[in-house]
C-alpha cells in the first residue's frame, strides 16, 4: 500500500506524547481508544502535511494521546491508509473520494473503500498554475507545446484531476511528479515550465518560490472556467489577490471540496471528542493554517459523497443542526 513516495514519517512535534489534557474530555469511556494515531496527510511543503501534522498534535494534545501527521502521497492513497486502518484519519478531497468508493482508486483497483468515514469539513481545494516570469508564460493558451508541467505527487489531487483539465483545455504538455518542495527547486532550477497545483491556499511551496524569483499566476478564462466545470466536479472559486504576497489580482479558478476522513471502526466517543476539539474552536485551528478559516460547522453539507462516521455524524447533529440522513452514517451492521 505504501510506497517510496509515502514512507511513514511522524513529525517530532506532532508525535510526541502529550501532557496536556483537557479536563473536558478527561472523564469520557475510553474503551478500544488507541493509545496513538497518526493522520494521512501528503508531500512536505503542501497544505496538507502542514494542516494535518497542526491538528494531529492539536487532537493529541488535548485527549492525552501521541498524534502526528505522515507524510503520503495525498488523497487517493488517505484514502486506501484510512480503509485499512493503517492511519486513523486522513484527509481527502470529494473527486478521489468517490472514485475510492466506487472502486477506481489506482491504489487498488476494483476495491470499494467503504471503512473511510467521513469527519469534518477542512476547506477548498483551488487548482492554479505558476510559473517563473521569465518563461513567459502568462495564461494557459501561452502555454508552448510539450511544456514541461509538475502536477504533485502521483496519485494526488493535482496529478488526478490537474492533466485531464489541461488536456481538455487543449495543452499539450510533459508530465512530472514529485513533492511540492521538490517540484517548486525544480522550477527555480529551470528544469520545469511550470507547476500545476490542486492544493490549500497559501500554498507554501509556492509562497517560497515567490520570495526569491518573480512569479506568473495563471488563472482561467472565463470559457476555460465553465469548460472545466461542465467537465470535472468542481466549483467556480476566486483566489484572492492577499493569499501571495506578488499576486496582484483576484484569480479566478475552481476549487474542491476536502474533507477529514476517519476510519470507521474507531469508538464512536473517541471521533466525537477528535470532531469537538477541531471544529469548536475555529481560531485555534487558523492559527496552524490560514486555509482553516473554512473549517467550519455549517460545511458539513459539502459532503455528498461518504457516509459519515457515528461520532463525527452525532457532533453535527448535536451542535450544528446538521440533518445528515441514517443511511449517510456508517454502521457496523
């Protein structure tokens, strides 16, 4: 399941033992609780490694038990890590979610990953492109023939979704993959055209690149927006021009939902607890990632594509007046 791209590495802060338990959840039943749990997230220097290692630590920290992020290849593998329960939770987005379900998942063609459940709402997913300002490129039809175009790691958001939008945009290109930090040396370097990027925003690779070389932010047209639309499942989004320090437009793009996943056999009282601390108190969780300001109670209807976990379902219901319907909630029967 795992490979070289995704070997398991708890981050030091995330991983260690915590010490500081809130007494809120201190008398709750802790039976079948596990003593530690890591988080799926992706490449270092994307949005998600730095998301999910914050509120890995963040859970741990407040329930007493050691929790950190791991680095993977992103969502569709999350998605295999969480079924299995090789990870406790992970983080996906809507489009490799369901193809998980419906058994497409390349990971693991023809098995349907019904054991990842559905946590809580993390924030959008904008797709944009970048490249250095001396390329010239400036917009996707500036883009030369057979470009070389980092999309991610394979497996991810960008490497699913990113190519078949360009070659429905009519851009012929060569594909390359690797980490953000990776791919973001690689076009400094000049060994890349451009980068292709379905991550949270700021992205933090690219907030790197932006400080040492003048960069292009490409965004869609008009045409190309509702084409992608018509084509993928995605929703309009505009960027805005505050989330890079050289962007000096609001950038329209598309976007899609992610959602935090859990394994579905977890205790019930142990997601709820993991949900409440997460989704409570939204300052604490901006405060790990500018992205987190969408982490919000009134999302949970974004997701329309996995059956909830009982403990995340019972918080929303509870709290956000969420009216998830029985037969989106997992049950062990």
């Amino acid at each position: 399941m795992r490979n070289t791209t995704a070997i398991a590495a708890v981050i030091a802060f995330g991983a260690t033992a915590a010490f500081a338990q809130d007494d809120k959840y201190a008398d709750l039943d802790r039976s079948g609780w596990p003593d530690s749990f890591t988080v799926g997230t992706a490449s270092q220097g994307g949005t998600y490694f730095v998301y999910g290692s914050g509120w890995a630590n963040l859970v741990g920290d407040q329930l007493g038990i050691s929790g950190g992020g791991e680095v993977t290849g992103g969502p569709m593998q999350n998605m295999a890590l969480v079924h299995t329960g090789d990870a406790a939770f992970g983080m996906t987005t809507m489009g490799p979610a369901r193809e998980s379900l419906e058994g497409t998942n390349p990971i693991a063609p023809g098995l349907q990953m019904t054991n990842a459940c559905a946590m809580f709402p993390m924030y959008q997913t904008p797709f944009s492109m970048a490249a250095l300002s001396s390329s010239g490129i400036t917009s996707v039809e500036s883009i030369p023939e057979g470009a070389r175009i980092g999309f991610g790691p394979a497996g991810s958001t960008s490497d699913t979704y990113f190519p078949a939008m360009l070659e429905a945009l009519g851009v012929n290109f060569e594909r390359r993959n690797g980490g953000w930090d990776d791919l973001g040396g690689q076009l400094q370097d000049g060994l890349l055209d451009a980068v292709a990027f379905a991550v949270g925003i700021p992205t933090p690779a690219i907030s790197q690149i932006e400080v040492q070389a003048d960069v292009n932010f490409i965004d869609f047209t008009d045409e190309e927006e509702a084409q992608i639309i018509e084509e993928f499942p995605v929703a309009e989004y505009m960027i805005p021009a505050s989330t890079y320090s050289t962007l000096d437009r609001d950038m329209q793009s598309v976007a899609m939902w992610n959602f935090a996943i859990a394994n579905c056999e977890l205790p019930e009282d142990f997601i709820y607890a993991a949900t409440d601390i997460v989704m409570s108190d939204n300052a604490r969780m901006v405060n790990i990632h500018g992205s987190a300001k969408e982490t919000l109670p009134e999302h949970w209807d974004k997701n329309k594509v996995m059956k909830w976990h009982p403990g995340a379902a019972r918080w929303f219901r509870e709290n956000a007046g969420a009216e998830i319907p029985d037969d989106m909630v997992h049950s062990a029967e």
